[in-house]
C-alpha cells in the first residue's frame, strides 16, 4: 500500500489507551501528518465526518472489507542474537542454560556475515507479525551490534538497541564478554554516538540502549560507570531483574540487598529503565521502581520456563507501574506478540485460581490477579510506549501513525468471522486467532513496512 503519510485511513480500529478500556473506532477517518505522526482521529459519529472524507478526496486510503486495524506492537524485550534457537533448547534451568546454549549461540555475532542473515531475518519476521518497536539486547559486539541498528534503519522497524555489557570474569566466558570494565562501557558509549548520528535517523526511529545484562555477569566498576553514562546521555537503559529464583538469591547475596535496589544505588533506574521480567521484586522494590517511573517487560511465556513463577502483573497495573509486555526471544518460544498477549492472559489465570489441585480452591492461588484480554492488549500497544517514553501504541493525535492492518478473510489465517459478531466480539477474535497469514499491512510512522 502507498504511504500514508500526508494522507488519511478510513477504517475500523481498535485501540486501548487505557488498562481497562477497549475504544472501537467504527469507520474512523485517521489523518497522518507528513511526518508519519497522527493529525487528527475522526470518529464516525461526528458531524465532520462525511466532509473531511470530501475534502480530502483522493488522499484517502480505505481498509478493505473485513480487515481492521490495531496500533503495532511494541514488544519490550527481545534477545535479538537468540532468534536461532527460538523453540528450542528449553530444556534447563536459566543459569544452566546460558552456559550451555545461549552464551555460544551470541558469541557467534563476532561474526558479521553470521549477524547480518541473523538479524536480517529476524527483524523481517517481527515486521511480518506486527511488531512496529522492538527493545533489542544485541550481543557484546560492538560492530554486529551497530550492524543490528543499521538493518532496522533499512527495515524501517521502531527499535531500541544495546550492546550487551558483561564484563565479569568469574561468571562470564572468556571467549564472550567484554575486556574489562572500561572497555564494555566505551563501546556503550561508542554505540550511542553510532545510532544518535546516523545520516538515516534523523527522525530518532532508532534509540540506543544502555545494556547491562543483569547484576550476575557485570562487575560494580562496569555497573557504577553505566549509571553515570546513563545519567550523563539520557539514553534507555535495560537489563534482566530478579527474574528467577536464582537470579534473585544471587544479587541478595552479592550485596545484601535486592536487584532493584541496587540497581537503583547504580542509577540505572531511571525513567527510561525496562526491567525484563522482575518476578521476585519485592513491595520495597514495587515502590521504588514506581517512584522512578522505571518499567517491567511481562515475559509471561519465558516465566514458564525460566522464572519459576507468574509475574503478578494486575498487582502492578494497580499500583501504577509502567508495564509492557516482552516476548523475551528465545526464552519464550513465540516471536508473536499476539502469543505474548494470550500467555499474559492465561498465566495471570493460572496465578488467580492457583496450581495445585491437591489444595483447597481457597488456598490454591492468589486473589484478584487476573487480567482480560483488553489489559494485556493495553499493556503489548499503549503500555509499551509509556514504558518506553514514546508517543506510540495509542491512536490519537501526536502519536506516531505505528498500525497493523489485521485482514480477517486470510484464508490460510487464523481468524473465521462469522458475520454476527459483535466489534468487541471481533476484536478478541483478533487477539486470539491472528497468525502472521492475518497480517497484511504493517506501518511504522505512516509507511507500511511488511515485508514482502
Ligand atoms: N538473564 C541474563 N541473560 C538472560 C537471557 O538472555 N535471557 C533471560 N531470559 N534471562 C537472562
Ligand atoms: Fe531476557
């Protein structure tokens, strides 16, 4: 489709600006500014309507029957050098696992010509199913790293991206980590400067990342520098926080204290701070984390198999934590963030009614934690974007036009309409039936950027 950007969409879209609210834009004219932000969102029901439609004639783009649009996805925490090993090697625990699968796999990216097909292929397939923003762990390779940014660039997928920092000796590979502090963070440093001059990011669709990979590979000389650096560039910052049992246990007994905390200690909780997963924090932590307006990526997938625990995500919502939602490739086996939405829905489920069947219904799960397909919905579009500090994921003006076109009459999709259902009705058959076969338009700041 031609772009929409200094042209409008006449179609019905279905956005959740709110954690508990699906808006249905039945027939809406959405107008896109030349720069691919939103200009104006008009509802059916208003009486201007039939004459913006006249008046703009021809620069009028019209979903065809059957297809609808949602925001694009912001998937908040991707391990991009992973993707080979998606759906596979999920057989052992996390701190088993990176030793024996993961920490190979990604010191193969020293590699640029291995990296680029990688990267290639993966940022082709997350545009494929919907994902418009990606937050992106690259390697500890500074060049493959840049090389990551660089595709997106080409691509035109919204993304964040970090060079991995894990400088330990004791607990990292030789043949993968960093020098020594200094160097991890300089080519931090060296990464930032990259993607913020690029001649092809003017607009800043790509951010960079500050990426400590978690307090158990990082020294504190490498920690306390990265704080600084944040603190200094106002760039992101992410890194995986008490997302399991060891995980956890291991940062109490480093410093005494949780992850969050020290975190915190370093600066690296920030405003633009996403913690992946962040299973175990504690109430102390909840608090602080919502006091520095930090973030949580929801991996409900890879917390099956990696977190030993749900995420109680409606415990966070509540207490007005930034969330958003994260496929966590490879350690879910879905690059899909519509899979991302229906797990999130699922274990929050699981987590109400509890597991264990040997127990009293009373006693067997934890009340008031279960969430709807609008929150989770919220929290894979809106949510990301708050999280993120960026004006996405929501339909209203100033917002970038990031969209996904969802053709409900794809024959080899997952979506059967009947005819007789209702918007909302639709709308959850969407969530939960869309493959990538239902996926035929995909727009980051009003250019479509499925591949094809
Ligand atoms: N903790 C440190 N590194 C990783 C990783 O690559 N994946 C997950 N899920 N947790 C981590
Ligand atoms: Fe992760």
């Amino acid at each position: 489709m031609k772009t929409l950007a200094g042209r409008a969409i006449l179609g019905t879209f279905f956005h959740a600006p709110t954690l508990d609210r699906l808006d249905i834009l039945p027939d809406a004219l959405i107008e896109v500014a030349a720069d691919g932000t939103i200009a104006a969102v008009t509802r059916s029901d208003d009486p201007d309507h039939a004459d913006r439609v006249a008046a703009l004639g021809t620069a009028v783009v019209q979903l065809p029957a059957g297809s609808y649009g949602i925001p694009g996805f912001v998937d908040c925490h991707v391990h991009a050098p992973q993707y080979p090993q998606l759906g596979q090697a999920l057989d052992v625990p996390l701190e088993v696992w990176l030793g024996k699968y993961t920490f190979p796999l990604e010191a193969r990216y020293a590699d640029l010509e291995f990296a680029q097909t990688r990267y290639a292929a993966l940022i082709d397939d997350l545009l494929a199913i919907g994902t418009t923003t990606a937050l992106y762990f690259g390697t500890v390779h500074l060049e493959a790293t840049k090389l990551l940014a660089d595709l997106c660039l080409d691509k035109g997928q919204r993304a964040l991206v970090g060079k991995v920092v894990m400088d330990d000796p004791d607990s990292c590979p030789d043949d993968y980590r960093d020098a020594d502090a200094t160097s991890g963070v300089s080519e931090t440093r060296a990464l930032i400067e990259h993607v913020r001059s690029h001649p092809g990011n003017a607009a800043g669709r790509v951010l960079p990342v500050i990426t400590p990979r978690f307090i158990p590979s990082c020294t504190d000389a490498a920690l306390t520098a990265l704080g600084e650096l944040a603190d200094e560039t106002g760039a992101h910052v992410q890194t995986h926080c008490s997302e399991s049992d060891w995980a956890h246990a291991h940062v109490l007994a480093r410093y005494g204290h949780t992850d969050a905390e020290a975190l915190d200690r370093f600066g690296l909780l920030t405003r633009r701070t996403m913690l992946a997963h962040a299973n175990f924090l504690t109430d102390d932590d909840r608090t602080r984390v919502v006091r520095r307006g930090a973030a949580v990526a929801h991996c409900a997938l890879s917390n099956v198999y990696f977190a030993n625990s749900v995420f109680p995500l409606r415990a966070a919502l509540s207490r007005h934590m930034h969330v958003g939602l994260g496929t966590d490739i490879s350690g879910g086996p879905s690059a899909s963030m519509f899979e991302a939405c229906r797990a999130t829905v699922q274990s929050s489920r699981l987590l109400e009614d509890g597991v264990d069947p040997a127990l009293p219904a009373a006693q067997r799960g934890r009340p008031d934690s279960r969430v709807d397909l609008v929150t989770a919905f919220h929290v894979a579009t809106a949510g990301g974007g708050t999280a993120l500090d960026l004006p996405i994921g929501r339909f209203e003006p100033g917002c970038h036009f990031d969209a996904v076109a969802i053709d409900t009459t794809a024959r080899d999709g997952g979506i059967r309409l009947f005819g007789d259902e209702p918007l909302n009705g639709v709308f959850e058959k969407l969530i939960y039936g869309a493959t990538r076969a239902n996926v035929s338009h995909v727009w980051v700041a009003g250019e479509d950027r499925r591949p094809t």
